[in-house]
C-alpha cells in the first residue's frame, strides 16, 4: 500500500510592528473645558451627563461619601451641624443644613441613601431578620427627626422673618407630631413635649408678626392659640403669646373702627358739597408768569370739613386760597364758613397788604417774578392794595376761564352755581387784582393765555 507523504508545514508567518494607534482628533479649548468640568476636581459647573445612563460616575462617588450610612444616620448628622450653625447665628447655613437633612429623610438626595436603605430593606425582608414592631419604630423616629428638623427650620425662617414658611413648616410638624402620638407604642419614640411647644410658639409668632400688616391672620391665630393652650394649659410662654395676641385684636379694632368713621365722615363730606352744588375741579393754569402761584401751597393740614363730621347740613368749612397774580405773592385763610361767609368780610382781613415779601396774614411770598424791596412796595401802593375796594376779585371756571365775583355775596353762592369749582382737595381759589389799567391788561392777556390752553 502506497504511503501518503506529510503535508507540508504552514508558512510561519512573521508579524511586523503594530500600527500606531490612530490619534484623538484635536479638541477645541471649549471641548477640553467641557471634559474636565466633568471631573469634581475641576468642576465649575455641575455636568452630571457621563456614561451610557446619563450620569457622572466621579461625582456620583462623592456624592456616595457625603450619604454614607442610612438615611436616618445622615439625617441625624445634617441636624447636629445645623444646631451648630444656628448656635452661631449663620441662620442661612442652619436653615440649608437643616433643609439637607430634610431632604434625606423624603428620598431627594439624588437616590444615593435612598439606595441603601432599598437594599438594606430587600435584605431584611428575604432574610427576615427584623420584627414587624422594629420597623414600625424605626419609622417613627424618623418621623419624629422630620417633626424636630421642621421645627428648627421654622426658628432660621423666624430670624429671616420668612414668616409663611414658617408656618407651613410648624403645622406640617404639629401634624406629624400627632401622627406618631397616635401610632407609636413606645414612649422613646413619642413626639417630645418641647418639640411639640416650639412648634406652637413659632408658629404664633409667626401670626403675630404678619397679624401687624394683615389682620386676617388674627381669627386663624386665634384657632392656633386654641389648639396649643389645649395641650399645654397655663404655659406661661403660651399665655404671654395669648396676651399679645389680645392686644393685637383691640389694636385691630380701634383701627377697623378710625377707618370706617373715616370713611363714613369722607361720604358725609362728599353729600355735604353735593348739597351745595359745589363741584371739584382739576383745572389749572399754565401762564408762565403765575405758574408758581397755582401750585398748592403747604395747607397745613388744611381741608373741608363739617362742625359734624356725621351731618351734612351742619357748617361747612373751607380752606381759601388767596392769590395776588400781579404782585407773585399768595395768602392762605385755612377756615372759612362757606355757609355764612361773605367774600369781602373774609377777604378784609388781609387789607392794607403789606409792601415786600409779607402779607398780613403771614403768608409765603413766591419768589419767581415776585417784586421785593422798595419796587414791591411802589407796586402795591400804587395799584391799591392798601383797602378792599380797590381792588377786584375773580374765581376759575370749571371751563378753564375767569368770572368776576361780587364782594357782598357769600362763598356758597359763588361755588353752588355750577360754574365755579373748587381743585383737588377741596381748595378754594380766589384771585385778587387792583382796579385800573393793570387789571384791564392782566384780564387780556389771562385771556389770550387761557384760550389757547383749550
């Protein structure tokens, strides 16, 4: 039988260098920044985008150090930093700290403690290892951690005077205060008597301090006061909250009863002038020479009103404003009766008009194109200043113009026609001028000025 001859060997193959490995594409200085934000050493801004799930594994492992233990455990931690920052006055860093430990508790720290306890919890139950009564406690004192960490952040938000969130934080601790009364067996785990006060105080407080600006706070404080006296009866923080919260209610009503005496006397005043036919107007003048002796003047409190505030037939009283238009000077007669008074008796009063800055009545003098020294006092001589009949009076228009006004006739008449009003607040308006050559010309050139402001 014939032999077959061996196969040949296979040809050894010699490998040769390995390719360099292909370079990494060139990054630009906004890529190289961005590659290290990702790294906490580096990080200016938080990147939690890395890897296939989104997350950045660097900062996830750090953020694993801060949460080691249970949630409970870094709770407790969060609370005792707190303390120690509020016993510093940081009131910001106590409320974050606080705010962190909170957030552990509700399962908001990033899922890195609520993680574990999963886990922890998955563990216990496969391996029942733990009695139905122990979690249950557990659970409790976790309850009661929340209640305490809501009640010393009400403390930080009280100093910071937010005082709303002080209130959501002591009522939801109240709340959770009677939650683990009513399902915890053990006394340990029981809500502590002072916890329970603080919240109770911090929460009245906090309706004191906002009753102060709005009185709406006051009837649900009063449900609150209530409430706390029930279960802390006679506690003498309690009774001096209940003291002030007394006189926070009669300072609110005296209050509510000014205002609506105010409001009812403002309506007897308003029918008072509607009787009257006397009508408020906000016409001005814009003459250039007698601007500033249109512009209100300190009335020194000065405004209508009635010898009963309450009846609109009693007298009415009215502050009148004098102005001199030639001579840049003004007069104030803050009470005159409207009902009785006679515009020449109540305007004799200021005659003669002193010469210069002065007037009888003590008034200002406006001193934009007013006539001072010696030439203010040719002025008034001259144009007859010195006795009331030499002079003429005039009142505005509710159109904008001029109408002469007797001297003999009284203020009512002239102000209940319906054809001269009185400007915002009640002022009455009266210009005085000196018969003659100057009165004819300031009557034209008033005119010319008050036309073309229509």
């Amino acid at each position: 039988m014939a032999q077959r001859s061996p196969l040949p060997p296979p040809p050894t193959v010699v490998a040769g260098p390995a390719p360099p490995p292909a370079p990494h594409p060139p990054q630009s200085l906004d890529e190289t920044l961005s590659t290290l934000n990702r790294h906490p050493l580096f990080m200016t801004t938080l990147d939690e985008t890395d890897g296939a799930e989104g997350t950045n594994v660097e900062l996830e492992a750090l953020r694993a150090l801060a949460y080691e233990g249970t949630p409970l455990e870094n709770a407790t931690g969060f609370h005792a930093q707190g303390n120690e920052a509020f016993r510093q006055r940081n009131w910001r860093d106590a409320r974050e700290l606080w705010t962190r430990g909170l957030d552990v508790l509700d399962g908001k720290t990033e899922g890195v403690a609520v993680k574990r306890e999963d886990e922890r919890g998955t563990r216990e139950t496969e391996e029942e290892e733990e009695e139905e009564e122990e979690e249950e406690e557990e659970r409790n004192k976790r309850r009661r951690l929340k209640e305490t960490l809501l009640v010393n952040r009400a403390a930080a938000n009280l100093e910071l005077g937010n005082y709303r969130q002080v209130i959501t934080d002591c009522t939801l601790a109240l709340s959770l205060s009677a939650s683990t009364t009513s399902t915890s067996t053990s006394t340990s785990t029981s809500t502590s008597p002072a916890t329970n006060l603080k919240a109770h105080y911090r929460l009245l407080t906090a309706y004191l301090r906002l009753s102060s600006t709005q009185s709406s706070h006051l009837v649900t404080a009063h449900t609150a006061l209530s409430t706390a006296l029930a279960q802390h009866p006679a506690h003498p923080t309690l009774l001096s909250l209940q003291t002030q919260f007394q006189h926070a209610q009669q300072t609110h009503h005296r209050s509510l009863l000014a205002s609506r005496a105010k409001a009812l006397e403002a309506k007897t005043l308003q029918a008072a002038l509607h009787q009257r036919g006397i009508i408020q107007s906000t016409t001005t003048t814009t003459n250039t020479n007698t601007t500033q002796l249109h512009q209100q003047p300190d009335l020194h409190d000065a405004s209508p009103s009635l010898a009963d505030p309450r009846d609109p037939n009693s007298t009415l009283y009215m502050p009148v404003l004098v102005l001199y238009p030639l001579l840049a000077r003004t007069d104030f007669i803050k009470r005159v009766d409207v009902d009785a008074g006679v515009v020449g008796e109540e305007l004799a009063v200021l005659f003669p008009l002193p010469a210069g800055s002065g007037s009888g009545s003590g008034s200002d003098l406006l001193a934009s194109g007013g006539q001072g020294g010696q030439q203010g006092e040719e002025e008034a001589v001259e144009d007859g200043y010195e006795g009331l009949e030499g002079v003429e009076v005039y009142m505005e228009t509710l159109g904008g113009g001029l109408v002469k006004v007797g001297k003999k006739v009284r203020f009512v008449e002239v102000l209940g026609r319906g054809k001269v009003g009185v400007v915002d607040g009640g002022l009455v308006r009266v210009f005085v001028v000196p018969k003659g050559r100057r009165r004819e010309e300031w009557l034209r050139l008033e005119g010319e000025r008050r036309g073309r402001g229509r």
